[in-house]
C-alpha cells in the first residue's frame, strides 16, 4: 500500500484520554501516526519510550505523536502509566483503521506468514495529505529517530 501523496483515510477512535479522537481534530496540525502491535511488548515498549523521549522535540516541530493498536483502552492506560508516555494511544478493537492505513494484515513473522499488526508510521500534513509513509519497521528502537530526522529536514525545507 502506498500512501504518500493521497488524503489520509478519516478514523474515529477511542482514546487513552478518554475522548474521541478523529482525523479532523488533527486539521492544522501535523500528525505522527504510529501503529504497533501491543502494549507491554519489548519492540512496541523502546518504540514507545522513543517516541517519548523526542515528543518535546517533535512539538517544537509542529508535529503530534499518537500510538494505534488493537488493544483495550485498559490496556492502554496501563502501558501509558507504566511508561509515563505524554501522548495518546488509540484503541482500534476490530483493526478497520489500521487496515485503512496498511498497519493490518499479512506479514513474515519467525518465518511464517502470518495476519496481524504491522508496525508502521504515517506523517500527516496539516491539510490532511500523507506526505510520509514507513510501511515496514525493521527496527522499532531506532525508528523514533528516523521520524525526527525526516521532520529536521522537512524543517530545513521551509
């Protein structure tokens, strides 16, 4: 699935804030969408906490960092405490959303082929264009900082 250049598919999720978050809520802001399989896991866990680490950094760059996944609101909240994570994760029980975004369905996984979560991020502009798409993330601990880089030279770019 390639997105880059196409308007970002609309979502209406739950959030770990309690509210309902939809891609319109967003309008005027840069939004760093990252999907990951699940809560609590080691790859998903240093993806998160670096994301974590730069939110500050990814702020004062315009842009807002949200989590998705299949998991439970309760699930959330606890990975959200446990980690001190300072943005929202999104509940996306039947993965319809992570479909749309090409984050679900089949995938290598310990040799096998398998149906479930794919770890993937998708940047989304202000005017709700994907203007950037990682499919696949080979290495979810150093991902976070391959985000920041491609904001940094967006930056340059203005």
């Amino acid at each position: 699935m390639f997105l880059e250049g196409q308007p970002a598919p609309n979502f209406s999720l739950q959030g770990s804030d309690a509210k309902t978050h939809t891609l319109k809520d967003y309008a005027g802001r840069i939004l760093v969408l990252f999907f990951y399989p699940r809560d609590n896991t080691p790859g998903c866990t240093a993806e998160a906490v670096g994301f974590a680490k730069l939110q500050p950094l990814f702020e004062q760059l315009g842009a807002v960092l949200v989590g998705v996944s299949k998991d439970s609101l309760k699930s959330h909240a606890k990975f959200s405490a446990d980690f001190k994570l300072p943005f929202t994760l999104l509940s996306d029980p039947d993965a319809s959303v992570m479909k749309a975004y090409g984050a679900y369905g089949e995938k290598q996984q310990y040799g096998k082929t398998t149906i479930g979560s794919i770890r993937s991020t998708v940047v989304i502009s202000p005017d709700g264009m994907v203007i950037k798409h990682w499919p696949k993330i080979p290495k979810a601990s150093e991902h976070p900082d391959k985000v920041l880089d491609f904001f940094k030279m967006l930056a340059k770019g203005r």
